[in-house]
C-alpha cells in the first residue's frame, strides 16, 4: 500500500501547497503527522470507504495533510 500526503498551509489567507510525499506503511505516516503537528491533538475526517482524508490539528488551523491511501 502507498500512502500519499500532501501538506497544506494558510499564511495571509493564500493556501499554499508542497510536493507530495509518499509512505509505505502507517507507522511511517503517523510519524510524519507526529513532526507536523508537533505535541498537537489531530483528527482525521473523510467519508466512508474512501481511500482520502484530511488530518487537522485541534489547535492550528493554518496547516493540514491531505491524505490518499492507493493500492498501487
């Protein structure tokens, strides 16, 4: 399974967008969500059975992850 995250932030009500990043595993994609959001709470949101989410802090709302789970 890959994983994609791209990260999203807001800096003078402009969204901006990085390069994608891919992961292999969900350990190595919970500790990317650990090192943007630093000692944070997150939630994840999506629908059901959709293979993307997003993940938000609970307390920084000018940055979250957009993530896709792809078979290939």
């Amino acid at each position: 399974m890959k994983i994609i995250v791209t990260e999203f932030y807001i800096e003078n009500d402009i969204l901006y967008q990085k390069d994608p990043l891919e992961f292999n595993s969900q350990n190595e994609l919970i500790n990317h969500i650990n090192f943007f959001f630093p000692d944070q709470k997150t939630y994840s949101a999506g629908e059901d059975g959709s293979p993307e989410s997003i993940i938000r802090s609970t307390v920084d709302e000018t940055k979250f992850l957009h993530v896709n789970h792809s078979n290939n």
